[in-house]
C-alpha cells in the first residue's frame, strides 16, 4: 500500500469495489486526491502525503478518545478505547457521562491497573492504547463523555440503542402480513386541489384504502422544494429533508383561508378559477405556477392569521420547539427569495453579499430585517407539519396496521438549506451516485452532497439525527433512500470526455449510524425499511436482518445471476415487497420497452452494440418472467397465458398483465406488500429516470382518474379483491 492510499484509507476512501457483474474497479490516484483535496487534505506532494499522515495519526492518539461510540443492549463487551502518553500511565483518572435528562453519572479509572493492549510512537511520544471497561448501566439514550486527568479533557459521544429497529407485533415471529398502497402524492388528481397532489388527497383515500383492506399508505418525499425552480423538482432534492413542503398543502381546510375575506375574493376571482381549473386538468404537474398561485394565497391567510390570537401561542411553541433548524431555513428561504430575479443565484453557491455564509454580518442582518418574511416561512411550513400529522392520525383512527409509510432521501441537496446552514459536516463540493448498472447504463449522479465521513462524528452526528427524527415524527414506517449510504456512497468523478461516471466508495460508521436508526426507531415507535436495491456490499443484507431493517425485494431484481426469476416464497420475510419502484419500468412499461426507449432519448446508452444488448436482454427478461408466472400459475386463464407468450417480443401489453405482476409478488411471505398506483392505472411511462434532471419529465406525470372517481372504479377494487386473496 502507498502512502497515499494510506492516507486515503484513513479518510474512508476504497481502493476498490465490485460492481452487480462482481467486476473489480480500483480506485486511481487521481480519484483520491480529488476526493482528498475536497475533504480539507492536501496531498499534491509526497511531502503533503506523509506530513497528513502523521497528523492524522498525531490528533487521533492526542485526542485520547475517539469522536463516537456506540453499543447495542445485547453487547456484553462496552469497553471504550482510549489512548494515553506512557509516561502519565500512573493517573488516575476521573469520568463524567451526561445524559439528555441532565442525569450524571460519574467515576474514577485507575489507569495503574488498566493493562494496555499495544504501545505506539507517534511523532516521538510512546502512547499506549487501552481497552477501558468503565461504562456504568447506561439507559438507552444519547451521552457526552467526558475523562479528565490531572492535565488533560478527553471527550466522546455515546449512543446506547437497541440492538433492533422498532417492529410490530408478530414480525419476530414471522406472523405479521399486510398490503398497502405507493402513491406519489403530486400525481394524485382531484376536483378539490390546486393542480398538485395534497395532503387533502392522500387523506380521502384512506377510507378506500381500509374499504378494500389496505393496512399502509406510502408517499413520495415530503421535504421543502424550491418555489422558484422551474425544471428541478425532485422531491429527493429538498432544500430541507427535515421540514414539510407547504406545496403539498389543502388551504381550503385552514381557518385562515376559510375565514379571511381577503383571501375569499382572491380565490372567487373567475381568473383564478379559470386558473386552477387549467392546472387540475393539465396531465404533468406544473410546479411553478401551482406554487405561485398557493403562495399568493398563503400570504394573505398568514396576514389574516396575524390580527388573530387564537393560535398565535400555538405557532410561537411550535417554532420553538424546531429551534435554530427552523430558523435558519426560514432564512435561507427567504434569501432564496430575494436571490429569485436570478437564476444564477437561485443557488446559493453563487449568492452576492456573502450572503453564501450564514455567520456573515450580512446575512445577519438581512435576518434582522427580514423576521416578518421568515414568519411567514415558518408558518407554511407550520399549517403543513399539522396537515400531516393529521393524515397520519386518520390513518390510526382508520384501523392501519402500519399506517403513514414516508420517505427520507439519502443526501441533502447541494443548493440547499441543510448544507448552506452546516457546511462543515458536508463535503459540499462533492456527488454522490452509483456506478454502472444495467438500469443505468453511464452510472448516476444524483446532485446531493455527502456527510464528511470524519466531520459529521465529531458533530455527534446532529444533522443525522434531526433527519430521522423530524422524518418519523409522522411516519408508522420509514423508508431509507439507497440505505447502503449508511455503509458507504459512492462518490462521482467525472473524466474529460468520458461520458460515463467515475468514481470511488467512501466509507462511513454504520455501526453507529444504525445504532441512531435503532434508537430512534423505539422512540416514534417507527418501522424502519432501507432500500438496499442496485449494488450491495457483501454482508449488508445480513447486517440490516440482523438489526431489525426491513429490506426493500423489488420484482425485476429478485433474480439469479442466469436471470431466473425467485419464487414469491423466497422473498425474505423481514421486507418490503413491491412489483416494481419509482425508479423502474411500470408493468406495461416494462413490457413494452418503455423504459429502454426512454433511456435512449435522453441519450444514456454509451454506444449502440450496450443499447442493442439491453433490448435482447429485456426479451429474456419477458420470457423469464413467463416462466415464472406460468410456474406460479398466476394468470387468470389459458387465454391470457397465450396472449403473454405470442408477446415476447414487447409489440404489445398482455391482457391483465399488471394483474399477473401484482398476484406473483403478492403472494410473497415478505410482512408487507406494497401496490404501486401507477400499475393499478397501467400507467407506461416511467415517474423517473435516475441520473437525468432536464432530460425527461421526472416527477410530473399525473395519475388518470380523479381520487372522487376510485370508489367507484372497478379495476381499483378488482386489484385489491386480487391482493386481498392471495396475501398470506
């Protein structure tokens, strides 16, 4: 190993990783400085390599303690380790732990008596490294350790969590089934909303939901988008993952619509009406004009909420209670707003003023002068955080199993709040994505910044935690976006002229990213699900399964490497099973070749023999897949199996071939089975094609039928009448 690699190493940087072929990549010496030189570490010289080095090892061993530990209940071993100069080896020491009631525990350590474990010159100090054996019986919890010998203060963050995610009653056992629905909530239509899906929406399908005994409805991130971008509406780029989207608010249900008259004359204007009309009926979501019209509409209801008293208290605890989180990203909105004649500067990477750094005199005193705006910010986001926890109330009054199942993305977006308030912990010139796969053939990059691997400990991973907890505050189940981020993301590095994303693993703590899950999990009492879909690590499945984290089995990918299909009695019980996700092929797109045809327009093949091979294969797919139903015996008659076969080669849709998707995995014993909407309404095109922004509308398609129309659709309850009866 070179000293580079060394270095790298020390920073979480992989020499090297398999791809889904098992195909090895070794990761270059270019990658590493690039990927260095954005974490703060210069490294252009041999010199700069061995002077970091030493450093690196020199703070680590000076620190005595390490950033971060953390134990599960069933760990008998919770020693500490702990580094200490040889010639103070005789101190005693004196312990001090915090615990978030403000309870102490305290005590002394003879280091006389502790027996070191190895010895080590660094920089011309002999340290020894000992294994200490001292915690008390700690509650699970956070703590701030603290040792302190006669010259210097040591100190670490404990996280003490189950040695499980949160599950329901009988999934231990293996005896805990339901089924329920995935919507995107922008795509769902209605008589009553403004021409995006809301939470209005999401709460009138629950009724026919339990009707047709459905136990989960999941939804599409609901984190803050911008207002003002017109072609980016990524709902897993949130300028903020931790707060709600007021996008997806039903006004009409606000006292402050319903009682202001200012607001009244607005909306009765006939242009209005004309307008919202115009949106509902439009088949892709027009995102900037609807977030325009129900910002109109939001300012004249929070000035009528200002001459009120009634609620103001209840405003003031709540934003209290979101602290300085909230008001930060009140101010970055309303800097997003003030940035918004320009596109340029609607990121703030490029903002003017040095309003780019918060602790900036003047972005302090743009915050001064701007405390009404950031009300106002605030209390969207308020009247949206009540919203949704009252659908997620509905659905316990309901009778749920499960019920509200959300979704928290994987990376902050690198344009928004959560990096422009907390720099330090990202790595914010950095991408992450994934390395080529058949799905993707040129790789992803996915526009978020990751957490600096060493930086985000040493914040006892705060930005991590109010992730989790803010996105389970309303959530029974949570789904976690490419949970292979808890282990390591794959950073991106693009080559000149090369069209196909490079790249490198850097690797992060799991051990106590989970512990966080775990801990968190218990405390909202919350399901956790992580989608280990698209290239996983050997041994993670077995560390998820082994922590309670559901695991996420997807049809098209549930598969020996010949392509074989698995029987739905070989799905893993502990998961999540659903036909296909967001990022795939719907049922009639996939037989269709919708999705390859898709990939095609927007350029993502890298030459014409990969294009070629990805159309062959999906005609083995398809034949496959026959296969498997027909072994199954999923379809309903000898005449759709016939139709089926005579359509191998993708010119047309079988009959009721979504029913056949929907019966084989079904029928899975995983706990839960999720229906997708879009299959329900044999929708063909896709929601989203990973790795594209401008190249295809991602996030806009709308669903066919208005939400007053399902309860009398036959098809909807056709679907679920099928579920209903093939779920064990």
């Amino acid at each position: 190993m070179n000293n580079l690699e060394k270095l790298a190493k020390l920073y979480g940087i992989s020499s090297d990783y398999l791809d889904v072929d098992k195909n090895i990549h070794y990761t270059t010496n270019e990658v590493r400085k690039f990927f260095l030189q954005n974490l703060g570490v210069p490294c252009q010289s041999e010199e700069q390599i061995l002077e970091q080095i030493n450093l690196f090892e020199k703070q680590q061993y000076e620190s005595g303690l390490d950033a971060a530990y953390a134990f599960f209940d069933n760990e008998k071993d919770k020693k500490i380790k702990f580094y200490y100069p040889v010639a103070k080896a005789q101190e005693t020491l004196s312990y001090q732990i915090n615990a978030e009631d403000g309870k102490v525990y305290q005590g002394k350590i003879n280091l006389a008596q502790e027996k070191a474990i190895e010895t080590n010159n660094v920089d011309g100090q002999e340290y020894y490294t000992y294994m200490l054996d001292f915690l008390p019986d700690l509650p699970m919890g956070y703590f701030d350790l603290t040792l302190v010998s006669e010259s210097n203060k040591f100190s670490a963050f404990l996280i003490m969590a189950p040695q499980k995610c949160f599950l329901k009653e009988g999934m231990e056992e293996g005896q805990f089934h339901c089924y329920g629905l995935a919507a995107q909530l922008y795509a769902l239509r209605s008589k009553q909303n403004m021409g995006v899906g809301d939470f209005g929406d999401a709460e009138a399908l629950i009724p026919l939901l339990v009707k047709n005994g459905c136990d989960v409805l999941g939804l599409s991130p609901l984190g803050i988008t911008s207002p003002q971008n017109r072609r980016d509406v990524s709902p897993y780029r949130a300028l903020n993952r931790c707060f709600v989207n007021y996008l997806y608010l039903d006004l009409k249900k606000e006292p402050d619509y319903q009682n202001s008259q200012e607001v009244q004359s607005f909306v009765n204007n006939p242009d209005v009406q004309s307008e919202i009309k115009r949106l509902q009926q439009t088949n892709m979501v027009d995102y900037y004009t609807v977030f325009q019209l129900k910002t109109k509409i939001l300012r004249l209801m929070y000035a009528h909420f200002k001459k009120q008293n009634s609620r103001k208290d209840a405003f003031e605890a709540w934003k209290k209670s979101k602290g300085k989180s909230l008001y930060n990203t009140c101010l970055f909105e309303a800097l997003l707003e003030a940035n918004s004649d320009s596109d340029y500067a609607k990121d703030w990477r490029f903002w003017a003023n040095n309003y780019d750094d918060i602790h900036s005199f003047e972005t302090q005193k743009f915050a001064q002068s701007h405390q009404d705006e950031m009300d106002f910010y605030a209390y969207c986001h308020w009247l949206a955080a009540m919203q949704l926890d009252k659908l997620a109330e509905s659905c316990k009054k309901a009778g749920m199993k499960i019920g509200l199942y959300l979704d928290a993305p994987i990376g902050a977006s690198a344009s928004g709040a959560e990096i422009w308030q907390e720099k330090n912990v990202y790595a914010e010139n950095m991408g992450v994505g994934a390395p080529v796969d058949p799905m993707c053939p040129k790789g992803q990059s996915w526009g978020f910044a990751p957490y600096h691997p060493l930086e985000i400990r040493k914040n006892k991973y705060r930005s991590f935690i109010e992730l989790i907890r803010e996105n389970m505050a309303s959530a029974q189940a949570l789904r976690i976006d490419h949970a292979m981020g808890l282990m390591r993301l794959f950073w991106v590095y693009y080559v000149p002229n090369n069209p196909v994303v490079q790249g490198a693993y850097v690797y992060y703590n799991m051990k106590e990213m989970v512990a966080i899950l775990c801990l968190e999990s218990h405390r909202s009492k919350c399901l956790v699900i992580g989608e280990d879909l698209g290239t996983v690590p050997d041994g993670f499945r077995e560390y998820m399964a082994e922590h309670g984290l559901m695991s996420n089995k997807v049809l098209f990918l549930e598969a020996d490497k010949e392509g074989n299909y698995f029987a739905p009695d070989e799905y893993g019980y502990l998961a999540l099973a659903q036909t296909t996700t967001h990022d795939q092929a719907t049922a009639h797109g996939f037989w269709l070749n919708a999705d390859l045809e898709s990939f095609e327009k927007c350029n993502l093949f890298v030459s014409a023999e990969q294009k070629e091979k990805a159309f062959q294969n999906r005609q083995k797919e398809r034949t496959l897949l026959t296969k498997a139903f027909i072994k199954e015996n999923v379809f309903v008659s000898d005449e759709e199996k016939q139709c089926a076969l005579d359509s191998l080669d993708g010119h047309m849709v079988p009959n009721n071939i979504e029913k056949a998707f929907t019966t084989y995995v079904a029928r899975s014993k995983s706990a839960i089975f999720l229906q997708r909407f879009e299959d329900v309404y044999k929708q063909v095109e896709m929601e989203n094609i990973p790795g594209t922004i401008f190249e295809y509308p991602n996030w806009r398609i709308k669903s066919p039928m208005n939400i007053e129309e399902i309860d009398t659709d036959k098809h909807f309850a056709e679907i679920f009448d099928l579920i209903k009866k093939v779920r064990p």
